[in-house]
C-alpha cells in the first residue's frame, strides 16, 4: 500500500514540475520540440499547453537579439552565425506548423525568406572577398579565395560563377616541387662491412616520393618532380625539397656468450613386466648471439626557391636493431629440444648495409612523405 501512494506521489509532483522543467531547460529550442512532441501525443497535455507559447515568445526574441548583435559585425564569420539564427527560427516554425495542437495556441512566423536572404548576403560578401584575394599574387592569398569561393558556394549552391572561380584559384597556387636525390653526409662505419646499395637512398627517397605524391596529385596543389624530370621539362621549381642522411651508424656486430643446460627422459628399455624404464639425460648448450643497433637521421628542409626561406625543416631519426643466434652444445644429443636444433643449424647472416638502410628508410620514409603531404595540402 506505502509504495502505491509513494508512485502516485512521484507521478503527481512530476506532473507539477513539467511545465517548470519545459521553461528552465538550457536549451530552449529542444524544449519546444519536445513540448510540441508531447501534444502530438496528448493534445490535452497542460505543462505543455502552458509551457509553448511561453517557450515560443522566449525563442523568438533570443533569436531575433543574437542576429542583431551579429548583424553590427564586419567579419565575415558573422553570417554563419545569423544564418544559424534564422534556421534556428523556421526549425521552429515548421515544428508548430506542423502539429494541428501547436498551431491552435501559436501563429509561428516564417523566416524563410530572411534565411534565404542571409544565404544570399552571405555568399555574396563571400564571393567578392574571394575576388579581392584573387587578383594577388602568393599561394596564401589563392588558397583563401578557394576557401571563400568553396563558402560562397556552399550557402548558395552554384552561385554564380563561384565553381571556375574554385579552379582558377587552385590553378594558381599549384607549385612545381622537385625533390633532390638524398645527399649522404653519414660517416659509414666500414669494419668489415660492404658498402652495397651505396645509392640505395636515393632511389627509394626521391623516386619513390615522386612517384607516390604524383599518383595523388589531385589532392595537392602541387606537381612533383625529379631535378633530372624538371630539366628534361623544363620547369622552373618554386619549392625545393632537400633530403639528407646523416649520422647513420652501423656498427659491427657484438657477440654474447651464454650457456644453459638441457634435459630429457629416454627410454632405454622395458623391465620384465613390459613396462618401460626411462633414464634421465643431459646436454648443455653454448649459445653465441651476435646483435647490433644501427641508427640514422633523415633532414628533410623544404625551401622555397624564389626566397630561399625555409618552409619546412624535420630531423627523423631511426634505429633498426638486429640479432641472431647460433649454438653448439656437449653432452647427450637426446637431451636437446627441437629449439636446441634451430640453433645449432643456424648459420649467421649478418645483413649487407643495404639490408640495413632498407629497415632504416623503410621506418623514416612514411615520415618523410607524410610530412611532404602535410606542407603541401591543400
């Protein structure tokens, strides 16, 4: 009986506090589509028949006071802002005039035309900012009358000429890069090492990065040359791409000597009942491990030509760590684990510095090319 009266006491005080709750809500605008939600269930419903025109009033003046204090601006964010307004107002508007109990308390107003209107201004001041952009010179200045034309197409879609407009935009702030071959200042740490794939770099660096930043070309307002492709082309470079490897260190392996001992049961009979007798045996074995670390810096300076400012300058380092090993072992050959034989079979194959170089660029190279992308991006 305590917990029927203790229900129906819930469900009276939030029937009191329904209208209060429609009205203190922060977000006035879903309080009224929830209100309005509420009489499409319930027509008779009466937090929400009090709460709506109240919320209506509320909404529309707020509205109204934030376009008006937009509207004393002169930047051009502004009209993102009163456009928000105005749908904002006609979300409203199309809430109430679509609900026949809503539209019994409220005569909603159309903002239809002022957002359009907005639109309009707003794709306009867009338009002709962008065209003021255009006629200067420098990537920075045609990068944003793309931004502004894009806008201007955006709030109005195909405003006037805004489209060619775009692409002429991008046409102009398309730069011609040429991506020097790697110059290796590094001290190789010969020791006993060849020196395969000497210009190993320079292959997987700069041809690699041409080919692959040309096959998304249409991403970037850039085109992406070798120094012999721009030669041959004859085209003037407007940024310079500079790679350099240094400090790359490729030392001669080290050795580690270490032992552990092994064990198995073998069987080495039967007793006179059949069963088997086991004998417990052991080897031990001498294992050698050979490992090295090696380590290098990639310098990657964008620079552009006219000026010879640098637009960009990363220093990646990387490391590739290698190790093998080899074993012998004294004692029981029975003893030794199919691990054990791994080891002892093992022959060393100590890595030519081209193998190296290619764990060491395989790692530096997404950097590189990502950080490329990034400086060039539209």
């Amino acid at each position: 009986m305590n917990r029927i009266i203790y229900i129906l006491l819930v469900m009276l005080s939030l029937a009191s506090c329904s209208k209060k709750n429609y009205l203190e809500r922060s977000d006035a605008d879903k309080a009224l589509k929830d209100a309005v939600k509420k009489l499409n269930k319930n027509a008779t419903d009466e937090s929400a028949l009090q709460a709506l025109p109240i919320l209506y009033n509320n909404i529309s003046r707020q509205h109204l006071e934030k376009i008006n204090s937009y509207s004393a601006s002169k930047e051009l964010s502004r009209w993102d802002k009163i456009i928000s307004q105005y749908q904002d107002l006609q979300d409203a508007y199309d809430v109430i005039i679509n609900s026949p109990a809503a539209f019994r308390l409220i005569t909603p107003v159309s903002y239809n035309t002022q957002l359009m209107e907005a639109r309009e201004a707003g794709a306009a001041e867009h338009y002709d900012y962008a065209q003021t952009l255009l006629d200067k010179q420098g990537r920075d200045n045609a990068k944003k009358a793309y931004t502004a034309f894009k806008k201007a197409d955006k709030l109005v879609p195909d405003f006037r000429d805004a489209k060619q407009k775009m692409q002429q935009a991008y046409d102009n702030a398309i730069v011609n890069v040429v991506i020097n071959p790697v110059e290796d200042n590094s001290f190789f740490f010969n020791s006993g090492w060849g020196n395969y794939g000497y210009n190993y770099s320079n292959e997987y660096f700069q041809q690699t990065l041409v080919r692959e930043l040309s096959n998304n070309n249409n991403r970037y307002a850039a085109k992406f040359y070798t120094e012999w492709e721009a030669r041959r082309e004859n085209i003037k470079p407007d940024w310079l791409v500079e790679l350099r490897l240094r400090n790359l260190d490729v030392p001669y392996p080290s050795t580690y000597n270490y032992s552990r001992n092994s064990s198995a049961q073998v069987q080495t009979g039967t007793d006179t009942s059949g069963s088997p007798i086991y004998q417990t045996v052991y080897a031990t074995v001498n294992i050698s491990r050979m490992s090295f670390t090696a380590r290098a810096d990639m310098e990657l300076n964008i620079k552009e030509v006219a000026t010879r400012k640098n637009i960009t300058y990363r220093n990646f380092r990387e490391e590739y760590r290698w190790q093998q090993e080899r074993a012998t072992y004294t004692g029981d050959s029975r003893a030794l684990s199919n691990n054990d034989w791994q080891l002892i079979n093992n022959n060393y194959n100590t890595p030519r510095k081209e193998e190296v170089l290619n764990e060491l660029y395989r790692k530096i190279y997404p950097q590189v090319l990502n950080n490329i992308r990034y400086t060039v991006d539209w």
